[in-house]
C-alpha cells in the first residue's frame, strides 16, 4: 500500500521526465495519469477510519541533527487531495490540445505540475511539504507565459510576482514554525509537530508573528483578498489544463496547509486573530462577487469565481470546530471539481469558437446539447445546488458559523459574516445562471451555425468530474467519514 501512495507522485513525475526524453507524450501522460488515479482511489477507499491518524508510512532519512527526513502517508484528508489531483489530471489529460510543435514539453509541464501538487499532498515533511509545491510553481508559469493567450506575458508576469512573494513569506513562515520550540524539540516531521502542540510551544506570544506569516502566505497562494488580483487574469489566460489544475487542485495547497499545520498547531492565534480573517473573507464574499457580476467574458467570470468561493472554506476554517472544518475540507474537493470541469468547458467553446465573450455568442444548445448539459450540471454544482457536493459543503460551512457563537452576545461576528456570506449565493447564481443564458441560449448568431457538439474524447473526463460531484454529493459522508477523524483530534 505504501507503493500506492508514492506512485500518485511518482508516476507523473516518471512521465513527465520519460516525455522530455522522447516518450509518446499523450499515451504517456494517459497512462501515468490513470495510473496515479487507481493508486489515489485505492488510498482512499483502503484507509482505516475506525484507527484514523496517518497509515501507510515511509520514510528515508536525510539530516538526523535537524530531523529531516522524506516522510511520506496518509490520513483522511491528504487521501482526499491525493484523489481530487489525481482526478483532475486524468481529465486535464485529455482535454490537452494536440500540439504540432512543442507537444513534448507542453504535456511534460502538465505531468509535473500534478506531481508537484500530489508531492505536497503527500509529504509529511515540511522541508518537502514546500518543496513539491514549488516544483509544481515553476511548470505553471512556463506553460501562461509561453502557451497561454490573451496577454499572457502579463499574466505571467503577475502571478510569478504575487506567488513568488506568497512562497518567501510562507518560507519565512515554516522557518519560524521549526524555530519556535527548542533546540532538542525541533524538528521538520509534521505527525511530531502535531504530537507537540499538546504542550503549547505553538501558542506563546512568540506563535503570532509566525501565525500571521503563516496566513499571509497561505493566502496569497489560495488568493485570499486582498491579495486575489493575480487569479482572474492568470487564469483566463493560462491554457485549460494549467487553469484546470492550478484552480481546482495546486490552490488548494494554501488551504491544505491551514488544515495540516495552522489549525492544528496554533489554536489561540488562529482564536485571537479570527476577526481579521472574518473581515477577508467579507472582501472574499462580497467585493469579489460584485466583481464577478460585472464581468462579461466566462473565462473571467470562472477567475472571480474561484476567487469568490474561497471566502467559504476560509469562513469554514475560521469556525474552528468540527462540523464547520468538515464543510470546508469537503468543499475543497467539491470546488476543485466542479470548477476543473468548468474550465475545461470554457476551453472547448473557445477551441471552436474563438472568444468566450458573452456578447459574441449565444444559442449554442442547438450545436452543442452535450456541452450545454453538462455544462449545466456543472454551473448547478458551483452555485450549491442539492444532489452535488457543494451543497453538503457549504450548508456544514454555515451550520459551523452559527454554532461559533460569540460569548454574551446572541448573534455574533461569525452569524453576521455567515449572512454575508449567504448573500454570496445569491450573487454566484446570478453570475453563473447569467453566462449560462449567455453562452448557450437566446439567438445564435449567424456564425455558430457549423459548430460541432463536444467530442467524446472530451465528454469522457468532464462526466468523470461531474460524476464524482455527484457521487459525494449524494453521500458526502463517504469523505466525511475520512476526514473527520483527524480533525476530532484537535476540535470539538
């Protein structure tokens, strides 16, 4: 089992490098792609829930004075990415376009992004923690700048800067996290970072400057406002499968960390500074989705809206208890999936098309009924429709909210964010039901009339991204179940 958890890594990672020597590069990245879904699948469904805590470790030591080691397992949560990347790269796969020139190096790009998100997921070790996100970083900004379009050199540009900062600050971060206890006690193993918490070395006055560190970090890498200005432009201009991956499975990294390390770590800083995050997540709420309505072009509308969606994991980070923590993890994958498949939708209409601007097309349900189904199911997904798993996401967010009631006060700051925030639903369907209409109702213009339906090459891994929305949104306690035991170790 062991093995299973490595090869989700490690065989993209092969691929990618196998494709830069000559290697077929589509039945290459195919193969390695299917091959790191199976092992993720097999993770998550072999994980012992009833013992919980991490399984199926590995580790190779490294530098015993300073504890570094390559740690490799699992718990719930990490399975859950392990599966959510690997999902979202079978379908980034094959919805890559087919290149005359440079094919090699494009596809190895998208097989070494995944492997770097799958390498963070996995790593019980911050030293490699960080490292594999990096690894993931640089693919990212090769593929905008060079295979992107509109102005992608600008774009590119843009989110090296933003998340170039976002990693110093993170790496100054976790530096300060090894550093705060002492010298015998230091150590770079998350599972024993985690087994020292009960004493308290991270909740001394010396834990806040590195909490803060630590958000704004994070934060800039998951986009927290304010720092969200990179994401909507990178993301329209990034090629589909980068776009796919980056919103739906490399952001999340961000917000993986705040469950690995923060949260279990810093219980009074997180407590101290939860009013700052609560008035971030309004800006990630309200200003972000006003934004979003006024855009006029889906592959903006889908970078606000990643954007905007973020406030609710954050909002279900900040309950800090179980039921509120529950929703935000499960949100993670539900948001990952369903704005995968958005993304690679909004890639199709501009294959054929050439413009995803609202004012330039219209009527394609009489070309493409297929595509506009689908792509229905998927906006139905976003906006938190039952049958889906957005839905059970953010209803535990919201039930968490409520239930972190401010002492003396009968409704408090974290009620009040919550109807804010359940505003933003409001607002999401607006902006996703309005590019809906947009795009595949209403005349059609004169020139859309030889389009062609999605193919099935095409079909296959979007249905496989609804699929799963489907599946956990009907019985989300199938990743509930998972998860949850990890986060009753340090939350009531």
């Amino acid at each position: 089992m062991n093995l299973l958890v490595h090869l989700s890594y490690l065989a993209p990672l092969v691929a990618g490098l196998a494709i830069l020597a000559g290697a077929p590069a589509r039945k290459t990245a195919i193969t390695a792609s299917l091959i790191a879904a199976v092992s993720s699948l097999i993770v998550f469904l072999s994980y012992d829930r009833a013992t919980a805590g991490f399984q199926f470790l590995s580790s190779v030591p490294l530098a015993q004075a300073w504890d570094l080691k390559f740690l490799i397992g699992v718990d719930g949560l990490n399975a859950t990415m392990l599966l959510l990347t690997s999902l979202v790269t079978v379908a980034a796969v094959y919805v890559s376009p087919r290149l005359e020139e440079g094919e090699n190096r494009y596809v190895a790009c998208v097989m070494f992004i995944s492997a770097g998100a799958a390498g963070a997921f996995a790593s019980l070790d911050l030293f490699f923690f960080y490292a594999f996100h990096e690894l993931a970083l640089i693919p990212t900004f090769l593929m905008i700048g060079i295979w992107g379009t509109g102005n992608r050199q600008a774009a590119a540009w843009k989110i090296t800067i933003y998340l170039s900062i976002g990693s110093i600050i993170l790496l100054i971060g976790l530096i300060g996290l090894y550093l705060l206890p002492s010298p015998a006690d230091r150590t770079f193993d998350i599972t024993k970072l985690q087994q020292m918490a009960a004493t308290g070395v991270f909740n001394g006055q010396n834990a806040h400057p590195v909490y803060l560190l630590l958000l704004v970090g994070f934060g800039i890498l998951v986009s927290l406002f304010p720092f969200h200005s990179w994401a909507p432009p990178a993301y329209a201009a990034a090629p589909v499968p980068v776009a796919m991956l980056h919103a739906g499975v490399l952001k999340k990294f961000g917000l993986y960390g705040l469950l690995r390390l923060v949260l279990p770590l810093m219980p009074q800083p997180v407590h101290d500074w939860s009013w700052l995050l609560l008035i971030l997540i309004v800006g990630n709420v309200l200003f972000v989705g006003l934004a979003t309505i006024a855009q006029k072009q889906l592959d903006f509308t889908l970078g606000y809206s990643s954007v905007m969606h973020m406030g609710y994991i954050f909002l279900g980070l900040a309950t800090y208890n179980v039921i509120g923590v529950n929703g935000a993890a499960l949100l993670i994958l539900a948001h990952g999936l369903s704005i995968a498949a958005l993304f690679a939708m909004a890639g199709e209409v501009r294959k054929q098309t050439g413009t995803l601007d609202y004012r330039d097309l219209g009527g394609l349900v009489k070309n493409m009924p297929t595509l506009t189904f689908m792509f229905g199911l998927a906006t139905f997904a976003s906006i938190g429709l039952p049958g889906f798993a957005n839905f059970p996401s953010e209803l535990l967010v919201f039930f968490g909210a409520f239930k972190n009631s401010t002492p003396g006060a009968a409704f408090g700051a974290f009620q009040w964010v919550a109807m804010i925030a359940l505003w933003g639903v409001v607002i999401s369907s607006v902006y996703m039901l309005r590019a809906y209409r947009a795009i595949f109702f209403g005349e059609r213009p004169g020139r859309w009339q030889a389009l062609k339906d999605a193919p099935v090459t095409f079909g296959l891994p979007v249905v496989l991204l609804l699929a799963a929305l489907v599946i956990i949104g009907l019985n989300p306690q199938s990743v509930i179940g998972a998860i949850e035991p990890g986060f009753r170790l340090f939350l009531k």
